[in-house]
C-alpha cells in the first residue's frame, strides 16, 4: 500500500477577503468564510471526488486548480473516478480546453469519462467536436443510454436532424430503445431538429407517456411556432390524464401569447387555478404577459392585483410589472397605474430602471407630465430609454421647449453616464425642431447626425425634409430629396407635404407624378392626402378634384374623413362654398368633425353666416365645451355686422366656466433658445417693448399697402 493513501486529504488554505482563491455561491457575500478543510476518511480517492465536487458547485476554477495540484502531488491522478470528477469539474467551469488536454492524457477512459468530454463540448457549443469524440469512442467501446442522450441534445441544438435519425436507428439496433430518459430524449432532439411528425408518432409508440414526454412535444410545437398544434397535444395530455408540470404550463402560455383568442385563454386560466399554481411566480408572469401582450390590460392588472392580495406579488418580475404598467398607458387606466406605481414603492421593487421607464411611458400616455418628469428625475440609473421615454412624452404633450432642453442635456451629460443618442433620440430631435420650426437647432441636429454617420437611415432623412420644409427652406428639403439614394414612399409623401405646405402646388404635382412613374411604389391614403393639401393651398381646385375622384377608381385608395375635409377645404379656400356644401351632403359616410370644421374655417375666410352657422351647430356634437368654434362663429357673425349674435357668443364664453380653453401660443427662436408666449400675453417683462416693436412692424406694412394701392 502507498502511503499516499493513508495521508488525510485537507487543504492548508484560509479563505479570506484578501486571498483571490475564495471564490463561493454557497454563502452570503458578507458572510466570513471559514478555513476550507475537507474531512480525512480511509479513502482518500472519496475525499479527492467529494472536494472536486465541491468546487464543481461553487464554480470556482482557481479553487479547482488547486485540488488538481494536491491530487498531482499525491499521485491519485490516474484513478477513473478522480479523473472523471476533474473533467467534470473542468467542463463544467467552462474551460473546455484544459478539459481536452486532461482528457487526452487520462490512463483510464470509462464511458462516464467519454460522455462527460462530449456534454463538455455540447455545453460549450463545439457541437461538431462532440460529434467527431462519438465516432472516435465507436472505434473503442459501446456507448450506453446517457451517452446517446447527450449528443441528442448536442445535435437538437444544431438542428443535425440527419445524425438524431442515425442515434434513433443505433439505439433500437442496440437495445436502448426501451429506456425511457432516452426515449424522451429522442422526442426533444425530433422537436428541437423541427421534426415534430416523428416527435409525435414516437410519443404515439410510447407504452408509458409521463409529463416529460409530453411536456416535450408541446413545448418542441412551441418553439417551431406550431401554437395550435400544441394547444392540442395539451389537450389530450388532459384526456391522458396526466397532471401538467411547470413547464408545460409556461410553454402553454407561451403559446397563448401568440394567438388571441378569449376562451382559451379562460380555459388555461381555469386550468392554473385548479392546480394551484396561482403561487407560482413564473406562472403568473406569463399569465399577466398572456393577457397583457394581446391587449387585455385590465384582466392582466387584475390577476396582478389578485396576486399581490395572496401576498406572493412581491415575485412578479420587473419585466411583467413594466407589461403591466404598458397596459395601463394604453387603456388609460391612470387611476390602476398609480395603485400599482404606490405598491411598488411600499414593496421596494424601485429603483427598476424598466420599471420607471414603464412609469415614464405610463403618465405620459395620460398627459401628466408632472408626474413622468418627476419619476424621470427621481431616476438613479437613467438609461438611454429612459431619456427617449421622457422627451417622446414632452413631445406627445406640446412641450416643446422642454423636449428642446432634455435634448440639450443628453448631448451635454451623456457622455458622461455612457448614454449616446441613438436612432430614436435623433427622430425626436429633429420632430421638435419640425413642430418649433427652429432652424438655427435643426442644422445643428443635421451637423451632428451626419458627423455621427445616421443619414444614411431613410427615416432620418424624411425627418430632415419635414423639418426644413416646416423651417421654411424648402430648398434644403428638395436638396436632400434628390441626393437620397435610396428612397421610401414616406420619402415621396414627406416632399409632396414640404411643397404643399410652402403653397407650391406644381411642384408637388410633380413629385406626384414622378412617383408615378417610378412604379416603385403606389400611393397611399397619406400621399393623397398630402396632394389634396397642397392643390388646396395653390387654389388648383381641378387638378384636386381630378386627383380625389380617381383615388379609388385608379389606385385603389378608399377616400377617409381627412380626404373628404381637404376638398371642402379645396373647394372653400376657392370661394365655392356652394360646391363645398353639396359634396358634404353627397358624402357616402356622415361627415365628421375635420369636415365641419374645415367648412367653418372657409366661412370665416368668407362671411358666410348661415352656412357657418351650420357648420357650427355640427361640430358643438361633436366638441360641446370648446370654444374654438364658438369664437370662429362670432368673428363671422362680427364681420357681417350681426354685432348682437358675436356679443352674445362671446358673453356665452365669458360666463361659461366649463368651456375649455384652447388657447393658441406661439414660440420664436432667440440665439437658439425658444421663446413660448400665450395669444395677447402680457406676463413677460419686456413685453411693451415687443407690443412697441409688433405696432412698427405693421404700420411699415400698412404704409408699403398704401404705397402699392396709390401705384
């Protein structure tokens, strides 16, 4: 006997915060760990495994290496069950390469040693090594069942469905056939390889199907995107009488997720109550995002709420709470979304940056700023979402000036978070600098994207379009129009609108026809709206109406409520209110507000009372508490000299407290700052010098009419 073997296998190291080698899962970080010393037995080969198995778990390579060395010094390195365990523990680690090198040189290979090597290989994603070290072992000795169920799932990963078919016809020729882990193993590589026929009719063959094989089908039609065809194998799993585990019901509510339809949705919910898996928090996870995902929010938010009220809702991961807060910003459940964001704050689960996102999106979705940009700076960790998130809100709510300055920070202190403006952040910035008109900015934006190297997006370029055009420099947007090598149809539409807008309709027919005749796309509902606008603008009343008429005919485009409003807009701006009102009463829908509106808008330009009044009494169905058309009416009613009918409209809006305001405002733009100021504002400090300047500039215009009128 060598005395190696009497020797007590302990390792003389001590563990503590300054020594790199302790390295543990097992413990809690701040728990001081005691001198590593593993107890001496007879067998010191039982010592070597169980401490190698010990370092297995904790993951700890350097631990590892240092048993490799006690077990080299103590001559043991040739025993099967020693070497076996330190391939184990070195595949498992993840270093593959020393795995093989102690692998080539091991005096004694058992079967264990060979499938150990493969699942190395497998799990490090050397799928072909795996398979070459099979056919190597063939040549020396038989696998058994395990060995084949390891390279099943080697080959399932790669989808080497020729080789699964290959193992299926060894293992029957063999006499594995009959186990039942390989068996199941077989049915996963088959569905993982995409082939689910054979998966199924090996499940048919099957004297005993448990929940693993069928939890493997299902879930192999899952992952191919079979959904129906799993919901139906589910279903004669429940005819089989087989109880499902927890991974058959997420695989089922995957599945769900993917479709939209009620009743089966009902049916897996009665089926997760019954089996008590309403305390599992994987499961109503899914369940909530099942729900959530095909829209609807307020069942989602009641299980939520449900599983809070059982005490488990402190499980619910942060993903699922943000589903659930995204479903609260799209059915404008604010009420539901703030009884969520207080739970969240009374269970800790903030700071989440996804969840504040979600919070972000959430109040901004329900116009309250306020609270979105209070979330936004309460933020430790602000990620680039969570600045997209906000100024996309600012944006959505008109404010502006504000999105303008957000913009100006993420550019100034990004850098220093390691936060950069991405594609979206561009998209926004241009899309304010659009609705501001700020073009000293909007060149700066332009400047900086084209530095960075994003104009080479087509939506990016679009934005410059409409952003120039917006800027009144619709020499700009036409240059990036025609320098853009590749182009969309939101690219034809966007320089159809810049024209239109700017009041050149010829040269937005142009466009049009030039769209035409590329034959690359066909017009859409926004081209003809944007083509209608711009004939609209220029007063080229036939080439508009011939335009809307062959809408449908031509191109296959059904006329909707905007397009019927941009001809009586064609038609009002020309005069022919007549015309105007005879095409609202031919319409083939009832006209809505954008119709009645634009008419009144013409009989304001025009004077005509009774049909404004009309227009008027139209729209106060559809917006009874706006002013806007109560004002609008009274300046007609004013200009026909019906004083009395303006007085009593303007003492209506005088009294009432429950019209709604809607003010305009208007902004300008100061050495790059924008300036936001109400209609007849008088809150600012140098306001009657502006008032000052505003009367000089329009006593220069009435003198250049008075100069112009005596030519």
């Amino acid at each position: 006997m060598h005395s190696f073997q009497l020797q007590p296998f302990r390792l003389p190291l001590v563990f503590d915060n300054e020594n790199p080698l302790r390295r543990t899962s097992l413990v809690e970080p701040k728990q001081k760990l005691t001198p590593l010393t593993l107890l001496p037995s007879q067998d010191v080969y039982t010592d070597a495994v169980t401490s190698l198995r010990i370092c297995t778990q904790r993951k700890s390579l350097k631990l590892g290496y240092c048993i490799h060395a006690k077990i080299l010094k103590l001559g043991i390195h040739g025993h099967v069950f020693v070497g076996n365990s330190l391939l184990d523990m070195y595949t498992k680690c993840g270093q593959i390469e020393d795995a093989a090198k102690l692998f080539e040189y091991m005096p004694n290979r058992t079967v264990v040693s060979w499938t150990s090597m493969m699942s190395g290989y497998h799990c490090n994603g050397l799928v072909d090594k795996a398979i070459s070290l099979f056919l190597e072992m063939l040549e020396i000795l038989q696998p058994n069942e395990y060995t084949l169920a390891v390279l099943l799932q080697a080959c399932a990963t790669k989808g080497y469905s020729i080789f699964v078919q290959t193992i299926h016809c060894y293992a029957i020729k063999y006499g594995f056939i009959a186990d039942n882990f390989l068996q199941n193993s077989l049915i996963d590589a088959y569905a993982k390889s995409g082939m689910l026929a054979a998966a199924e009719k090996l499940l048919e063959k099957l004297s005993c199907r448990d929940v693993v094989s069928w939890t493997t089908v299902i879930s192999g039609c899952v992952y191919n995107g079979m959904v129906e065809r799993a919901l139906i194998l589910f279903s004669r799993m429940q005819q089989d009488g087989v109880m499902p585990n927890e991974v058959t019901i997420l695989s089922i509510l995957q599945a769900c997720s993917e479709i939209n339809n009620w009743q089966i949705f009902r049916w897996i919910h009665g089926i997760i109550i019954k089996a008590e898996w309403y305390r599992n928090a994987l499961v109503m996870n899914s369940l909530v995002e099942m729900y959530s995902t095909n829209g609807y929010f307020e069942e989602g938010i009641k299980v939520y709420c449900g599983f809070c009220f059982t005490g488990e809702g402190a499980y619910v991961g942060p993903e699922t709470i943000a589903t659930l807060l995204q479903g609260c910003a799209h059915s404008c459940c604010l009420n539901l979304g703030e009884e969520i964001h207080g739970y969240l704050i009374k269970h800790g689960f903030l700071p989440s940056t996804v969840v504040e996102n979600s919070l972000i999106h959430m109040y901004g979705e329900n116009d309250r700023v306020d609270y979105a940009y209070q979330v936004f700076t309460g933020m430790s960790n602000k990620d680039l979402i969570s600045w997209n998130t906000m100024i996309t809100c600012l944006v959505k709510n008109e404010k502006l000036a504000e999105a303008l300055s957000l913009l100006r920070m993420i550019h100034a202190t990004g850098a220093r978070d390691n936060v950069f403006p991405d594609f979206i952040t561009m998209l926004m910035s241009i899309q304010v600098c659009s609705k501001l008109s700020s073009l000293l900015m909007g060149e700066i934006i332009h400047g900086y994207i084209t530095r960075i190297g994003m104009l080479q997006y087509i939506f990016v370029q679009n934005s410059l379009i409409d952003m120039y055009a917006k800027s009144g420099r619709i020499n700009f947007a036409a240059k990036i129009f025609e320098e853009m090598e590749e182009r969309d149809l939101g690219s034809w539409n966007s320089m159809i609108a810049a024209y239109g807008i700017n009041g050149n309709g010829s040269s937005a027919l142009r466009i049009f026809a030039e769209l035409k005749k590329s034959g690359i796309y066909e017009p859409n509902g926004i081209t003809f709206t944007n083509v209608l606008c711009a004939c609209a603008h220029a007063g080229l009343v036939h080439e508009g109406l011939e335009i809307f008429n062959c809408m449908g005919k031509v191109y296959g485009v059904e006329p909707n409520m905007e397009h019927f409003a941009c001809v009586v807009d064609l038609l009002g701006r020309s005069g022919r209110l007549e015309e105007a009102q005879n095409f609202i009463e031919t319409m083939p829908v009832m006209p809505g507000r954008d119709v009645w509106g634009t008419m009144l808008g013409a009989c304001t330009l025009l004077g005509d009372i009774e049909v404004a009044k009309r227009a008027a009494k139209e729209l106060s169905v559809f917006e009874p508490k706006s002013k806007v058309w109560r004002v609008a009416l009274s300046n007609v009613c004013a200009s026909a000299g019906r004083w009395e009918d303006a007085a009593k409209l303007r003492a209506e809006i005088r009294v009432s407290e429950e019209l709604v305001d809607e003010g305009g405002w208007s902004s300008v733009e100061v050495r790059g700052d924008m300036v936001r100021f109400m209609v007849g504002e008088t809150k600012h400090p140098e306001s009657k010098l502006i008032y000052e300047v505003v009367e000089g500039i329009h006593e220069q215009i009435r003198d250049a009419n008075m100069v112009g009128v005596t030519e």
